[in-house]
C-alpha cells in the first residue's frame, strides 16, 4: 500500500476506473467568467472519457468548450471517517457527431434534473488520481 | 419557491448556511500549476468565513495562498435522486496571527487525516449559491 506526503493511500489507476463507476454524480470543476466554479453533475464512464449531458445553452456548456477541467467524486462515512476520493484532469469538449450523439444516447446516463439535455461533453481522463482514507489516523 | 433556468430550486442565503454546518466534508477548487485542481476536505464554517486546516507546506496550502477559491458540499440521494449543492466563491487567506490561530485550533473542525495540521486557511463566503432537486423531475 503507497502512501502520500499526507499519509493517504493513493489509488491505482484500476481502482480510480472502478470506484468512478460506483456513484452516478461527480462534480466538474471549471471556470466560469475568469472564477472557479464547481457543479454537481450525473455522469458515465465511456471507454477512456467520462460523458456528461446537459442543455446546449447551459453555462457549464460554454464553460467547458475547448477548455481543461477537473472531476471528482468521492464517498465518505461521516462516522468512521473512512472514505476515498478519485480526480481526473482532462480536455473537455462538445461531441458535435451525430453518429457519436446517438451512441451516448444510449448510455445509461440519466441526467437528475430537468430540460433538453441533448448536449453532451467529453472529459478526457488525461491524468487521474485517488486517494484512501482507511480511518487509521483519525484524530 | 425560486426556480433557475435549470429548473433547479434556487436555495436562499439562509439555507445555504444551514446547509454549510450539515456536513463535515467539502471540497475545495483551486488552481494547482495552471490546472483546475478539487480536493476533499474537512471544514467549519466560522462567521462569514469557511475554515480549513492543512499542513503548512501543503499543495493546498501553497495553491490557496491569496488566490480565489471555489468550495462546494452536495448531498445526494441516488434511489430517491433529490439532493443539493451549496457553492462558495470567495478569496483563500492563510491565518498567521497567532491569536487567531489559537481561536481556531478551539474550533470543532479535526481533519480525517495524520499529520501536523498546524495550518488555517479561511475562505470568505463573498458569493454563495445553493441548488435543490426535488426529484419531481427525475427521468
């Protein structure tokens, strides 16, 4: 088990695939008007991306055109204080295909919120990294 | 009750605070060598302000310094699918008055992981916004 300078275990790159597959929300992290911003958003992993649905006139759709975002998800057990953490760093960008669009249609990527949600965008998962808290050192 | 153009029930400043003091674990956006950067961690909420401890030569404590910071805490319910989001924006300042510090290592905010965490970072609630989904849309 590999530890960080913090003391926490970090992930292989196996583990973070398996544990982005394990909860249906992540957050996308990107700019907005010169500002960080942070969105909470349903998501899918497909093949080497993670793809996310939204309206074509959505802020977080003119937010992340042609820029680099992060993405995270995590899961925590507020009582044992055990939990784990999986970032990804990657290119953004629209999927203007038809062919391609109605492939993720198919995608089991069921937005929570409602509207035309036929806009979708791709991060890349150009650097991913995770981290464990296992509740060893818990003050 | 508010909606945005999303059709997401837009949370009051009040109840976005409430919010803030609901959870232990939020997430802080930054930049890190000129990348959108989110880590994990845990918080207290003290006046107008979000407090956060970390070691002194931290990545988080390095990125944060005199930079504009996004925070965020969601929680989610993924068999009802309702949840909501609190977002903060505002600039990150390291506390190095002594007194102050000592104020805030009273505070009831022990982070989940080992280490000296000698170090205090306060981000002031300058932009707040919350969303909720109440379900009734889910698809």
């Amino acid at each position: 088990m590999r530890l960080d300078s913090s003391g926490l275990q970090v992930l292989t790159d196996e583990e973070c695939l398996r544990l982005l597959t394990s909860t249906p929300i992540g957050r996308i992290v990107f700019t907005d008007r010169a500002l960080p911003a942070v969105q909470p958003v349903a998501f899918c992993l497909d093949g080497d991306g993670i793809v996310i649905r939204t309206g074509v006139g959505s802020k977080l759709a003119a937010a992340t055109r042609r820029a680099v975002v992060a993405f995270e998800v995590d899961d925590y057990d507020p009582v044992l204080r055990t939990g784990w953490s999986v970032s990804v760093v990657g290119h953004a960008s629209a999927i203007t295909d038809p062919a391609e669009t109605a492939r993720l249609a198919e995608l089991p990527l069921d937005p929570w919120v409602p509207g035309d949600l036929d806009h979708y965008i791709r991060v890349s998962l150009e650097h991913i990294t995770g981290r464990r808290i296992t509740g060893a050192h818990s003050i």
